[in-house]
C-alpha cells in the first residue's frame, strides 16, 4: 500500500466514525473505572474506619463487598463493551473495511 492509499483511508468519513467512536466508548468506560478504583484507594487511605465498619454486627466489614464490587464491575464494564462493539461498532468497521478495500484495489485513482 502507497502514501496516497493510506492518505485516503486515514481521509475516509466511515473510517473515522469507526475510530472516534471506539476511542470515545474506550475513554468513557477507562473513566468510569479510574474513577471508581481511584475513590476506593482514596477511601482506603482516608477514611479506614468506613471501610473497618461491621456490614452486619458479623465479621464481614464494608471494605469487602465495596472491594467485590471494583471486581464486577470491571467484568461488567467489559461486557458493556463487548455488547456495544458487537451491535454498534462491528457494522462500522465493517463498512470501513469494504471501503479500505475498494481504495486498497484501486491503485490508479488519486
């Protein structure tokens, strides 16, 4: 592949829907999680006591499930993820790729 071809395919309108809106989904979800592990850490750090606090008069304090919980929900996040690529982002790579293609064969043009 040429300059040209890959000056095309980096100008192509689908092939930069397809990658700003996976960078967007990525950032948002990366967010979302930093900000829920950095809040653990900074309750961690400054507020040992909440986390020391019985749930229920028992031995389990409130720092294990909040601990379980950063657990699910990175699982859950990757299953947002996965849903949203595989009902949204696959027909749009998937409509960049064909047209990467027609510019890939069409060596001529441009």
């Amino acid at each position: 592949m040429d300059d040209a071809q890959v000056k095309r395919i980096l100008a192509n309108p689908k092939f930069k829907q397809m990658v700003s809106k996976k960078a967007t989904l990525s950032w948002i979800l990366t967010a979302i999680m930093l900000f829920i592990y950095v809040g653990f850490m900074l309750l961690v750090g400054y507020n040992k006591e909440f986390l020391m606090t019985s749930v229920s008069g028992g031995v389990t304090t409130i720092g294990i499930p909040l601990g379980l919980g950063i657990i699910v929900l990175s699982f859950v996040l990757c299953g947002v993820y996965s849903y949203i690529a595989n009902h949204t982002l696959d027909q749009l790579t998937e409509d960049a790729l064909k047209e990467v293609a027609a510019i890939a064969q069409d060596k001529g043009a441009k």
